[in-house]
C-alpha cells in the first residue's frame, strides 16, 4: 500500500514543481517546441502517477 501514495506523492510534486521550473527558465522562449514536449511529458508523467495509483489501490483492496 506503500507503493500507491508514493505514486501520488510524486504525481503531486511534478504538477507543482515542473511549471515553476519551465517559467524560470530562458530556453522556451528560443525553442517552443521543445518546450511544449517537456509540458506534454510533464502532464504524461502527472496522469500517469495518478491512474498507477488508482489501479493498484483498486487491485489492493479487491483482494483484501
């Protein structure tokens, strides 16, 4: 059950400290899309942490 909430843990970080990372930097103003990639994959990693987690909460408690 530990695995879960890590999931979330780092789901939740990632949403919070990619975006105040990315604005502080200078490169998405010269390459857009690459930075438009890295957003993409930040958002990818964030829904994907939280579906993860949700599954194997629910595989946990169907077993229990």
């Amino acid at each position: 059950m530990m695995v879960p909430a890590v999931l979330l843990l780092f789901g939740a970080l990632t949403a919070v400290a990619a975006p105040r990372l990315l604005a502080r930097t200078d490169w998405p103003d010269r390459e857009p899309v690459v930075a438009l990639w890295a957003w993409q994959c930040v958002v990818a990693s964030v829904l994907l942490c939280c579906a993860l987690s949700m599954t194997l909460s629910a595989a946990a408690a169907w077993q229990a």
